[in-house]
C-alpha cells in the first residue's frame, strides 16, 4: 500500500521512508503540505503522515483541504508532530486528521496506527465492493431490492437470536451478524453467470436447465474467491464466497452443489438458507401466490433437520414476530401476503406442509431460492 | 545522545542511522545558524519556527541534551523573551558541538571549514535534499 510523507525535517523524513519501506509500504516523500495535496488529489495515496508544522501549507491546513474535496475515497491522516497537549489534539482532529504521532516517534507505535488507519481504508472498501457487487446480483435478479433488504433483515435476526441463545455462542459475535447482514445480498450473485433463456424463464425449468440453475451457486463462489485469492485479509469476501456457495446445501445432505451435510455447511450458508426460503414462500413469485407466514412456517417447521439446521429453525420460531414485522415493512411493489393486524403466531399444524403439497413446492421453490 | 534510542528507531540499521546523522549534521547546522540570525534580527516568529522544526530532528535523532534546549528556545521565541534567547544560544553551540563529536563516531563527517560560530561543511541545501529523497 503506498503512503504519503509530508515532512519538512530531512531526518524524519528519512527515518520514515525507511522504517515504512521496512513495513512493506511504498513511500513517497515531500516536503511541504502544497506538494502532499497534489499528491492526494491524484487519488493514488489513501495514507497520509503530515508533519504539523511545514513552509507553504501546514498539516492542518493539509487536513482541511484533504477534507473539503470532494473524493470518491477516504485519505486516512496522521498528524505527525511536536505538539503536545489536548489542545492540540483538538485542532488537529477538528482540521480532519484520523490519529496522532508525537515526535520522536516509534517505529512499531507507527506500524499498529498505520495499520489501524489501513483497517479503516478496508471497511470503506469493503462497503463499496458489497454494495457494487448487490447491484450487480440484483442486476440478474428476478426478484426486487426490497428481496436483498428482507434477506438480510432476516439473517440479522436470527444471528441476533442466536448469540444469545445458542447453541452457536461461540461461532457467533456481533462482527459475525455484521458480516452476515452484510454480505447475504450476495447469495445469488451467481446469477450473472446463467443465460437468461434459463434465469428469466416463466414457466418450469427442465432437468437441463435445472442443472445449469444450480451452478449459480459455483459461479458465485468462484467470483468471491478469485476476489479473495487478491485480498486474503478480507474477512467479508470469505463470508460471501461461503454464503454464496452453501445456502443450497441441506442439513441432511440432499442440497447442492457439493452435498454438504450438518454442520459441515458453514454456519453463514445454514442462516441464509432458512431466510432465502421464507422469503421466497412468503413473496408471489410467477410460478406461485405469496404464502402467508403460517403456510411457511409450517414449511420450515417440516424441513428443519432435512432442509434446515433445527437449531435455526428455533431461532426462526423464537423471532418470528420480527419476521412478520419485516415482511410489512419492506414490501415489495406487488403487495405480500396479506398479515392481520396484531399478528401472533398460529400453533403449528403437523400436516400442513403435506396438505399443501410440499414436494412440489419444494421442486419449484429450488428454481428461485 | 541516546543512540540505541536512534538505532532502534531505524530498526537497527547503522547504515540508516548514519543517513539520519549525516542528514542532522546539515539540516541542524542550517537550523542553528538561522536560529542566530533570527534571534539578531528579534524575529520571534521565526525564532519559534526554526526551533520547533530543529526539536522534531533533534528528539527523533535521540539528541536529548539539544532537543531540550530547544524547547526552552521555542516558549522562550513565543514569550519573546530575548535575554533568556540569548542565554539558550550560548548554550546550544557547545551542545551542538558535544553532539557532532559524539555522532562523529557513527558517521564521519567530511573535511570541514569554520564559518562563524557554527561549524559548516562544504556540503549544500542540495545534500540535504538528496539525502531526505534517498
């Protein structure tokens, strides 16, 4: 990653570029502020170390400028500096900057507040690729924004439900809900990869064209990991690449595309499975009317320990209000299932999946989930 | 002069940490001269500058004696108290002396000529800019 050095005290300077070029940064050096804002106005230098006090522009008003532009980027900033006392502090971070180093600085202090900075830089980017490649997969997808919206409201409660229940404590934290809310948009971003005589088809798809359906999940996965062979630190591209290629899988290994059984699906795929399904039953869909809530939970309820891990399919019965309530909120343009005021769950009736013809619900639901 | 203060901030490298010295020895000289010249003309402000900036180099180069010297001079510059000035330069001649007889063991300095109170090599501006480039 390359960083700026906006010093003009050749001794620091030279102590910086060397101790940078150690850490694996690549280092350009000025030395006034002026030169730095040419610099970073050419977008190719996201990590700045200003000193505070330079000729023709200070490193505050460096920090100002940096700030006032409008960029497509963050600059992360760090004030270099003599200064001392919280007044300084103040100014400093009131004029932009992200951090302070105080001369004479450390070299391993700089490193962690360098890659602190670099973490920083990462969630920017990593909220930009997110949300490019949702626009991509709704961009193939037959269903609406509001579906991305609603899948990913559904993880969240469940991975909300789950952290304080269990049994996945200790899988689960909240960077783990975050991630997953996240990154669930991205489940069908294999889509891209399907011809549309075969994703935009209305009616039942045959055997063949059912085979080539399934390899969106492939497809998907492989995007992501080819993404995250560039970027191995990227935590989120290995939970999308994951949810993309696992929430077909089913708990008792009849999923696809590899099979997977149990807890060998990962943990990520098994949310979003249960969330992807409910969503599609309780939405209207071409080959189907919307389902009520209790038509599929009664659904979900059948296929927990077959389709779905039961220890989400509880979760999904502990929450299922929030469900509902989601459901009202972000609807979609058609209108869903209509939901009485003052819902509450229904007791579950044991053959209902049966009486409605669950199989064949089942066959045509893999099509769109 | 804390020097494996300065050894350690170059990662243990005699090479850098001779650059670093190299590089003090032109940028302090230059420094201490304009300091001089500041402190005759009654400029504070650059008085405050010159010392500000010569502090940073002189803490990051572990020369502990010079930097707080140095900080005496910058509130002395910002209090415009010219006689406590005075008394700061007459002391940071001989510091700046001690330093580059100690520094002279980690990199030798070229041959040298007296000009005025501060010891001055024939090296340039141009030196110090390729040094702080390199």
């Amino acid at each position: 990653m390359r960083v700026l050095v906006a010093d003009d005290d050749s001794v620091t300077s030279v102590m910086l570029e060397y101790c940078l070029e150690q850490f694996g940064y690549e280092v350009t050096v000025v030395d006034n502020g002026l030169k730095a804002l040419e610099l970073v106005r050419t977008g190719e230098y996201q990590l700045v170390i200003s000193d505070w006090s330079m000729p023709k522009m200070t490193g505050l008003e460096l920090c100002r400028q940096i700030r006032k532009r409008p960029s497509s980027s963050y600059t992360y900033i760090i004030l270099l500096t003599s200064h001392e006392g919280t007044d300084s502090v103040v100014e400093g971070l009131d004029a932009g900057a992200d951090d302070f180093i105080t001369k004479p600085f450390q070299p391993e202090e700089l490193h962690v507040r360098l890659r602190a900075g670099e973490r920083v830089l990462a969630l920017e980017s990593r909220d930009v690729t997110i949300f490019a490649l949702a626009k991509l997969a709704e961009s193939r997808d037959l269903e609406t924004g509001a579906h991305l919206d609603r899948i990913r409201e559904y993880c969240r409660i469940l991975c909300e439900n789950l952290l304080e229940q269990g049994p996945y404590t200790g899988e689960i934290d909240g960077d783990f809900g975050r991630m997953v809310y996240l990154t669930s948009p991205l489940h069908d971003i294999g889509k891209v990869g399907i011809p549309d005589r075969i994703l935009l088809k209305p009616g039942k798809l045959t055997d063949d064209e059912f085979e080539v359906m399934k390899q969106h999940a492939l497809i998907g996965s492989e995007t992501l990991d080819a993404a995250l062979q560039t970027r191995p630190q990227a935590q989120f591209l290995r939970m999308a690449r994951d949810i993309a290629r696992s929430h077909h899988e089913k708990f008792d290994g009849t999923g696809y595309p590899f099979g997977l059984k149990g807890q060998d699906i990962p943990l990520c795929g098994r949310i979003v499975a249960l969330a992807d399904v409910y969503d599609a039953l309780t939405t209207k869909r071409i080959y189907k009317p919307a389902f009520s809530h209790d038509e599929s939970r009664a659904i979900i309820v059948e296929g927990s320990g077959r389709h779905f891990d039961p220890a989400i399919v509880n979760a999904f019965l502990e929450t299922e209000s929030e469900f509902v309530e989601v459901r009202q909120r972000i609807a979609n343009n058609e209108s869903p299932a209509p939901v009485e005021p003052g819902y509450r769950p229904l007791p579950l009736l044991p053959s209902y999946a049966q009486s409605i013809g669950r199989n064949v619900i089942a066959r045509e639901s893999v099509i769109s989930w | 002069m804390d020097f494996m203060a300065l050894l350690g901030r170059c990662l243990g490298n005699f090479q850098i940490v001779e650059r670093v010295i190299t590089t003090f020895r032109d940028t302090g000289r230059s420094d201490l001269n304009q300091l001089q010249l500041a402190m005759e003309r009654g400029d504070f402000a650059a008085v405050v500058e010159v010392s500000h900036r010569f502090k940073g180099a002189a803490s990051n180069v572990s020369a502990v004696g010079l930097a707080k010297l140095l900080i005496r001079a910058e509130l002395s510059g910002r209090e415009q108290d010219h006689v406590e000035l005075k008394r700061i330069l007459a002391d940071l001649q001989p510091e700046w002396e001690a330093f580059m007889n100690f520094a002279q063991t980690f990199a030798p300095a070229k041959t040298t000529i007296k000009h005025g109170p501060v010891v001055q090599t024939q090296d340039t501006s141009e030196t110090r800019h390729a040094c702080a480039g390199c």
